[in-house]
C-alpha cells in the first residue's frame, strides 16, 4: 500500500495570481517574438515593417514575458516567504503560537 504525505510536510498551494493575465502575457510573448523572427527572416512583403518596428515587438514581447515570469515566481514563491517574513514579525507567546488562521496554514 502506498504511503501517503501527511498534510504538515507538503507546502500549502495558494494557486496562481490572475491566471488569465499570466496567460495574456505568454501571449503577447509569443506573438511578438514571432513578429519580430518572420519580419526578420523576410516572410513579410510589408515594407512598412522596419526595424525599428520589428524590435519594438520583440521588446514588448520580452517585456511581457519577463512581466509573466515575475507573476508566476511571486505567485508560487514569494507570496510563501513573504508570509513567513510576517509571521516572524510577530513575537508570539504563550504555549500554542499558531493562534491565527495564516499561522495555522504556516504551522500545519
């Protein structure tokens, strides 16, 4: 029979900040890293896409995927240790510290 984690040794999962807008980022990534690689490349008869244009989307595209990154990273990770750093701001006492619902998700 499999053994099964306790809940005390998995870390809780708060999920993602605005999923739909991590998703819109990746987006706006691809799209405009895909702009910038077919104009390059020749694909385009559009002389109007100079390169000037052709870098501005694949900056805004870099910028947005760096943007969707950070999301996912604070999402995941730094909310976690930002509680932690809060909790320890608090100089508990008495025989039971875990007397809040946030210290009780943290002490469990």
């Amino acid at each position: 029979m499999p053994e099964t984690q306790s809940p005390a040794s998995t870390p809780p999962d708060y999920g993602i900040d605005a999923p739909g807008v991590v998703r819109n980022l990746f987006i706006v990534t691809v799209v405009g890293c895909a702009l910038y690689f077919t104009a390059r490349s020749g694909l385009w008869s559009e002389p109007s896409l100079t390169s000037t244009s052709r870098a501005r989307a694949c900056s805004r595209g870099l910028g947005c995927g760096f943007m969707g990154c950070w999301m996912l990273y604070d999402s995941k990770i730094g909310k976690l240790r930002e509680r932690d750093k809060l909790l320890d701001l608090i100089p508990w006492r008495g025989p039971k510290p875990c007397s809040t619902s946030v210290a009780v998700v943290a002490c469990s």
